[in-house]
C-alpha cells in the first residue's frame, strides 16, 4: 500500500509571487473568445509594516484574493474577454440584422448616449455592474436627455466676453425629458448585444433580465371625434384637393403615413374597391427609400364607393396634370407626389408639419397619427369586431389592437351584449304560488 507520501501531489493553481512591497496574484481566466489571448486576474496586496507578522497577514489576505479569483474563474462569474461593452455593440452592430430605420435609430442611440457613458466599461465590469449602472443612468436620462446635474446653466451664449446673460438673452438650459420608449429602445440594444455575447462565449450569462428599465404606459390614443375630423378634412380639401385626399384615405385605411405615400395606382384597384398596402416610404441615413411595410406583410384593405369616386377624380386629376408635360399616368405612377411629373413620393415629414400647422390653425389638439387612431375607434364603435379592426390596421394580430383601444372594444362588447339579449327569446314565467319555496342562494 503506498503511503500518504507517495500520492501525486496536484498542482495548486494560481500564484502568489513575492514583490518588492506586495504580494501578486495570478489566476488564469483561459482565453479571450474574441481575441485569443490569455486572460489572467491579477491583484495585489502591500505588506503593511515590517516583520513576520505582517509578510504572514499579508499573505493570508493573498490566500483569499486567491481563493476568490479561482471562484470568478469556475463560476464564469466575469466575462471571459477584455472586451469593453463599446467593442461588443460594434461587433453586434455588424452582424444584427435589423431595418434600415431601426439602425439609424439604434446607430444614433449608441452614438449619443450609450458609448460616452459605458463604451469603455471593460464587459469584466459590466456584468457585475449591470443593474446598478443602468438604472442610474435611464433615471438620469427621464430627468433631462442632456444628463446635466440638475443645476441651471447657460447652454448658448449670446455675446463674447464679459456680459450680463439676462440682458443679452443668452440661451438657458431647460431640462427635457428622454421618452421612456426611448430609454426602453437603449435597454434592447444592450439586452440584444449581450445575448449575442453569451452566444459567442464572451459572457457566461446575459445580466440585463435583472435591470429594470422604465415602465411601459398604457396606450392612450385620443382621435379626433366625428365633428373634428369633419372640420379637418373640410379644411384640407379646401387648402388643395390632393391634401384633402391624402388626409380622407389616411382616415378611412388606418395605415401608417409612410405607407399613403408609398401608394402607386398599381395598387388601387377601382373596380373591386380594394387598395393595396405592402410599401413604406421611410427615411434612412442616405435618404429616403421604399421598403416593405412596418410588419412585413402585405394587405389588402376595401374601401368604400365614396372613396373610390374620389380616387377617380383623383387619377383624372393626375392626368391632366402630367398632361401638361407630355406624360400619362401609368401603374407606377406616385398618388402622392410634390414633384411636377410625379416620379417620388411626398416626404412623409412634410405631410406631418402641414398636419400640425392644419389642425393648430382650427384650434385642434391632434396629430398625423391620430388618423390611424381615428379609423380604429370608429369602427370598433360602430361594432365591428377586432381581428377586422386588426387586419385593416396591419398588425399581426388583435393583441396590439386590444391593448391600445380596449376602451372602444369594451364599447362595442357592451353594443353586442345589447344585440345577443335583444335576439333572445321571450320568456314568460308562470306567476308564483304561495307554495313555491325559494332555492338556497
């Protein structure tokens, strides 16, 4: 039998090197996905005084800095990478493919807010960090978008040299607020940058599920009530006849103001009364483009023989139009079109400014977007049931719908409750005896 002193002895792991004043610390953390070297965990501790007594507690303070390093190292409780958080979202940003709108969104966000403030955050740090960084920081970003510290400054001054800022009307900061669905975009970015990290072995666990970002509010769409929107659209056929028509079938479709101007007459189908929606027209960093819809599908939306008479007149209008220029109308011509030959669409931006200088000269307390709003509470209303409502507004399917207009769908329950106990049949109930003896409730 061998004894205790032939065992093979195993080899202890990290080290703990004697130096000038202090001792060193050395764990391995294996090797850095993203770059190949080796990751070590160092840290020191100083010998305080002279003497066996305080080498002894020096090294005993080693002992443990040691014993957690090791613990770091085998529970992955660090990222295995020298990788700072600025590296991992460009990396991500490359591969993560998303809509060319969303990335200037998100290219903007990450620009401004996130890489002054945590780009160079080693991922080591962040993870431990997460919560206690983020939720500082979105609370800052709801105070004021500037993140300034609360005092009052002067953002802008008017005059060089010495002056007095009241008298020379300098330019004072005034603390605005960043949207909270906006803070919520900054807290995707950075949950979908570290899921990727987690994926590709920098990171042993995502730790945004523990950071909470702002509350989602509840939807609460206000659209224009039928005698406003019959002053609206008075008032912008009376300003010009495509104007009126732009906001007429913005009103009827409930489709996004991209998708109206991305309209051609390929997709007006006069005869059955359908239009066509599966464009967008949107806004991307060089320049305008048409892409597909916001959900990616396309649908088929019936309108009404009203509307379908106006889009006659419309077309005919378009024609006499171009007609001046030798051109006719064809398929692929634009609705929409600020052009003479109508070759691009109308920048939806523009249509939301005249929009806001339309209804602020009615005195109406309304934007572009309310149309959509509009479209879907009158029909809910009017009884006709959700997943229509939702068809016709392009969502996928009656949950957005019911979360933003619940109200109006409990209006229209409360119409079919009438319905359903109006088809019901009479009931006449023989009258009671004095012999009858009530059920126990």
């Amino acid at each position: 039998m061998a004894s205790r002193s032939d065992a093979p002895v195993k080899r202890q792991r990290g080290s703990i090197r004697r130096r000038a004043r202090c001792y060193e610390v050395r764990v391995s953390a294996g090797e850095d996905p993203s770059t190949g070297e080796r990751i070590v965990l160092c840290e020191s501790v100083d010998i305080e005084g002279d003497g066996d007594r305080a080498e002894k507690a020096a090294y005993r303070e080693a002992e443990k800095i040691r014993t957690r390093l090791l613990s770091d190292a085998d529970e992955l409780k660090v990222a295995r990478t020298k990788a700072t958080v600025g590296a991992l979202l460009e990396r991500w940003m490359q591969q993560h493919e998303i809509d060319a709108t969303t990335r200037m969104t998100y290219e903007s966000q990450i620009r401004m807010y996130i890489l002054p403030n945590l780009g160079d955050v080693p991922l080591v740090l962040f993870v431990r960090e997460a919560s206690q960084r983020l939720e500082t920081l979105y609370s800052r970003l709801r105070r004021c978008r500037a993140l300034c510290n609360g005092r009052p400054f002067v953002e802008k001054h008017a005059a060089e040299g010495p002056h007095d800022c009241a008298v020379a009307g300098c330019k004072r900061h005034v603390c605005k607020p960043y949207a909270a669905s906006s803070v919520r975009s900054i807290h995707a970015i950075l949950s979908g940058s570290c899921s990727a990290a987690v994926r590709w072995g920098w990171i042993a666990f995502n730790p945004m599920p523990s950071v909470r970002p702002p509350s989602k509010a509840r939807p609460q769409p206000r659209p224009p009530t039928s005698a406003q929107m019959a002053r609206i659209v008075e008032a912008a056929w009376d300003a010009a006849a495509e104007w009126g028509l732009y906001v007429w079938l913005s009103a009827v479709l409930g489709a996004r103001r991209g998708e109206v101007v991305a309209l051609q007459w390929e997709d007006i189908d006069l005869t059955a009364g359908v239009v066509r929606l599966d464009e967008n027209y949107v806004r991307v960093p060089g320049g305008m483009v048409v892409k597909d819809t916001k959900t990616h599908q396309m649908r088929r939306v019936s309108i009404d023989p009203p509307t379908v008479e106006l889009l006659r007149q419309h077309r005919a209008d378009c024609a006499e139009r171009l007609a001046l220029l030798g051109l006719t109308v064809t398929d692929r011509t634009w609705l929409f079109s600020a052009t003479p030959d109508m070759s691009r669409p109308r920048d939806p931006s523009s249509l939301t400014r005249r929009y806001a200088r339309l209804v602020a000269k009615l005195d109406i307390d309304t934007g572009l977007k309310e149309l959509r709003h509009y479209s879907a509470t009158e029909l809910l209303t009017a009884g006709v049931d959700l997943r229509t409502v939702a068809g016709r507004l392009g969502h996928g399917d009656g949950t957005t719908t019911l979360r933003h207009y619940a109200a109006w769908v409990t209006a229209a329950d409360e119409g079919a409750a009438g319905v359903i106990g109006g088809r019901m049949p009479v009931v006449r109930r023989p009258p009671r005896s004095a012999g009858d003896v009530a059920e126990p409730a």
